[in-house]
C-alpha cells in the first residue's frame, strides 16, 4: 500500500451493543461522516458474534455451534444459514443509511489465525493443530471476503472499502499460548513466515484496497503485519509500552497508519477529547516525530469493540473518538 494514502481522521472497531440494526447503522454512518463501519451485533447470539459472523463468509466451508464452541461441519446448518441472515440484515441498514454516500467504508471480519485458533475441527481440536486445515481455512476465507467485499461494493457503489482484519489471537498463535482442547498443553508457535504469509494471503484479496489489521492485545507485532501489506495497524493504545517504540517509529515512516484505539470499550467517565489523545501526543514527542504528521498518521478509535458497553455510553464514545481526532489535526503540539 502506497504511502501518500489517506484514511479519514476517526471510526469505530465494529462492534456495538444491543440488537437492532438500523439503529446500529444510523449511530455508525451518524457518528462518522467520513468513516462509517458495518456495525456487528454479537448480542443477538451464536452467528452475530464476529467468529460467527465470518465463518457465515466461508466458502466450502461451514461452522455450527458446539457446547465448547464453532466447529467445522459437512454442510451448512442452521448457524450458518443464521450468520448469513444477520450479516444480509446488517448490509441492508447499512445500505439504507449510507444512501449516495462516496468515501470511506470500513468492513470487519476475523482474520485467518485468529480463525484457525478459534474454529475446531471434527475431533475437537482447533484448525491451528493442522497446518493443512489452516492453509484451507484461509483460502476458504479469501474467497469468502472477496464475494463479500464485491456485495458490499455492489450495495454501496460510491464508498472506498477498508477491510478490517480482527486477529486478537495472533499474539498467542505466534507465541504457542493457544491451548488444546484438554487445556492441559498449548499448540505450538506457528513460524512467523508462515504467519506472515497467511495474513499476506488474505490481505491480497482486497486488490487495490487498504487492509487494517486490529489486535487488542499487548505486544502488537507491528513490523509482520507491515510485511504482510497491512495499510494500517489497529491496537488498544493503553498497552504500549516504550519497547514499542522503534516498530511505531518505523511504521509511521514508512507510511504505515495507526488506529490509535485511545477511548475505553466500556462505560467510564470520558475525559475531554484532547486529554483522550494526550498520549498519543507524547508518544510523537518521544519518538522525534514532526507534529504536523499526527493528522496524517493517526485515525482515532475505541480501544476495541463495544459490544460491552450500554448503547448510551457506545453513542458518546463514537462521538468522542470525532472530537477527539479534531482536537489532534486542530492542536498537534
């Protein structure tokens, strides 16, 4: 992805609390003039949750839900049929309140490990136990995103698309944290070219389009997802440390955006909008980097979903991640 791209100034992660997607649609395109999101609606149940939702897009492939979790079956059931009919729900409230509309769309699914470490195969352990199950989910999940992203182009001709790749379990696939279905022992760490090479996979099927990869985990590995063509790097910003300077430092010069997640997930009294990126302005200081890059280079977001938040709360915390990204490009010292 070149570096003179721009994305808009702030957005949302995905998910939203409640049940009601016109609603969810009217707060995601209200809050966001220029950066709406296809809000995901987890509360509804099993195929609204975001492992749900994308094992719906799978092509070949079908999931349903066991007591311990989604488990890869034979053909498609009624989860599947479920998370196809909340995904179709959620396309058209997003259609209806996005009308004419020409710029950014941000679109999520889950990315191929977090899939692979999530998903079980028949015998109860997790794809990520057999590298040839994860070389088959990925592709089934490219070709899944593909005819996805060309449905969402269809309903809404004039947006730039922004796929967003959620992998909060990538940490532990590449550090072998991912417990068998004992729990007794882990799966072993997958090499970093290997999973270099999957999300490379995955992020292609966007031809021409940004991908952002989001982990809400400490430790993010900044410099493989650069390699694999993330666009952007999207990260809860209260857990850097200093060791991840020099990965930022690098990223932000290389072109590479940060979706700096600065607002909390769930309900809490919020600051002013300039104290909310306050951090982010004293990382730039540290780093060297020149102020009037920040516009540039930060998109302002929650620091994950909300999905746990009250509606109430999730309406303000958009709306603060706005102002919070006005006060950055107005005041960047």
């Amino acid at each position: 992805m070149t570096a003179d791209l721009r994305f808009a100034p702030a957005t949302g992660i995905g998910s939203l609390p409640g049940g009601d997607a016109r609603e969810a649609a009217r707060t995601a395109t209200g809050s966001f003039e220029d950066f709406p999101f296809l809000p995901e609606l987890p509360a509804r149940g099993p195929g609204a949750d975001m492992i749900g939702r994308t094992a719906g897009m799978l092509v070949e492939l079908y999931a349903r839900v066991e007591p311990s979790g989604w488990r890869i079956g034979d053909r498609p059931g009624r989860d599947t049929k479920r998370a196809r009919s909340w995904l179709g729900e959620d396309l058209d409230a997003l259609e209806e309140f996005t009308q004419g509309y020409e710029g950014q769309l941000k679109v999520q699914a889950v990315g191929p490990w977090t899939l692979a470490a999530t998903l079980e195969l028949r015998n109860g352990e997790v794809a990520l136990s057999d590298p040839g199950a994860c070389r088959d989910l990925a592709g089934s999940l490219a070709e899944g995103l593909r005819l996805h992203l060309e449905e969402v182009r269809r309903r809404i001709p004039g947006a730039q698309i922004v796929l967003q790749l959620d992998e909060p379990s990538l940490i532990g696939v590449l550090r072998g944290q991912v417990r068998s279905a004992s729990g007794y022992r882990t799966h072993r760490a997958v090499d970093r070219q290997v999973v270099e090479a999957g999300l490379r996979d995955v992020v292609g099927v966007h031809a021409g389009g940004p991908v952002v990869v989001h982990s809400c985990a400490p430790d993010v590995p900044f410099a493989l997802l650069r390699r694999a063509g993330a666009a952007a790097v999207s990260f809860d910003f209260s857990l850097l440390t200093e060791r991840d300077d020099d990965a930022i430092g690098e990223a932000v010069e290389g072109g590479t955006r940060l979706f700096a997640g600065v607002v909390p997930g769930t309900d809490t009294a919020l600051s002013d909008p300039a104290g909310s990126v306050m951090g982010v302005r004293t990382l730039w200081r540290r780093l060297g980097l020149h102020p009037g890059l920040l516009a540039e280079a930060v998109t302002v977001t929650p620091s994950c979903g909300l999905a746990g938040a009250s509606p109430e709360y999730a309406r303000r915390a958009l709306t603060h991640c706005a102002q919070a990204a006005r006060s950055l490009a107005d005041n960047p010292e």
